[in-house]
C-alpha cells in the first residue's frame, strides 16, 4: 500500500517537473530550435529550478523525450544554439568529445589550449626547441636560459625534461626524472 502511494507521488512529481518545464519552451516545428524562455546561467545556457534543485535545460529535455542518463553522461546541442531545447537537436556524449569538437571549433578557453595557444603561455614553439638546444649540463644550464629567455628555472627544467611541451620531441641530455 505504501509502495503504491510512494510510486504515485513520483509519477505526480515527474509530471508537475515536466508540465513546467514544456511550458517554459518555445515549441516550434519538429526541425527548427525550441527555444528556453526562462532563466539563464553565466554562459548563456537555459537553467531551470524545480524543488530547490537546479537542471541545464538541454539535459533535462533529453532526459524528459528519452531517458534518465547517468552522471557521466553530458547531452551536446548540435545546432549549437545554447537555448535550444528540441530533442531533435540533442545527443548523448562525453566530456572527451566535447572538448575535443570545442578545440577543433576553435572555442576553447586559454588553459585548454596547447602550446602558444595558451593565453598564459610564456614560450613559443621555437623558444622551447632553442632551449633544449642551448642547455649544456654545468655549463650553460637552467638558470642561465632562465634569465636569456625571461622565465623560471623550474620552467626551464620542465622544458628540457620533456614535462612542459610533451608533444614537441625531446631530445634532453637531462636524465632527471619528469615530474607527474
């Protein structure tokens, strides 16, 4: 009897959760963008409150067209529009994937970036071979390219081990171990 009444709170709950949130959306045409009129997040993307409980709108719609998704799971709008609600327009994928199609777009944040492309990068591809070119153990070793190119010693050090810059090959005559 209990099960029942606990089973038939849910269901009513579901529903409630779900009514407000489709009355939330601009439902259009099946292949047209659905749009979310409610609240917003920082980035620009749908948020919507139910219970004192906060849900990104794309992941809710998915999970209220198909299915509950576990927690690893992300939902990708592949029209790109960030309000965009249609099921339709909404897939299953992983973080992997997302950053690697965010890179290849070209909008990933600085520190997501390799190389020179990292806004708090200091070197450039070609500093970074001149220094391991330039270090000589005990004659001309990390502190003096430290002060030639304007960085750390520590910089320096993982540079030349192959720490910092790993795609680059490395050649180093350094055999100290890399730091994890």
């Amino acid at each position: 009897m209990k099960r029942n009444r606990n089973r038939e709170t849910l269901r009513s709950r579901e529903k409630d959760l779900s009514r407000l949130f489709w009355s939330r959306v601009n439902i259009g045409k099946r292949n047209e963008c659905w749009k979310w009129t409610g609240g917003k997040n920082r980035g620009g993307y749908g948020r919507f409150f139910f219970e004192y409980r906060a849900y990104s709108v794309h992941r809710l719609a998915y999970e209220l067209a198909y299915r509950k998704l576990s927690q690893k799971t992300l939902v990708k709008q592949t029209c790109e529009n960030r309000l965009c609600c249609n099921p339709n327009h909404l897939i299953e994928t992983n973080m992997k994937i997302v950053q690697t199609s965010m890179a290849e777009q070209g909008i990933t944040r600085g520190f997501a970036q390799r190389g020179e492309k990292n806004a708090s990068a200091k070197l450039t591809k070609k500093q970074v071979l001149e220094i391991r070119k330039l270090y000589i153990p005990r004659v001309f070793g990390y502190k003096k390219i430290a002060n030639l190119f304007g960085v750390s010693v520590t910089a320096v050090g993982d540079v030349i081990r192959g720490t910092w810059w790993k795609w680059i090959p490395n050649k180093s005559i350094d055999k100290r171990e890399a730091r994890a």
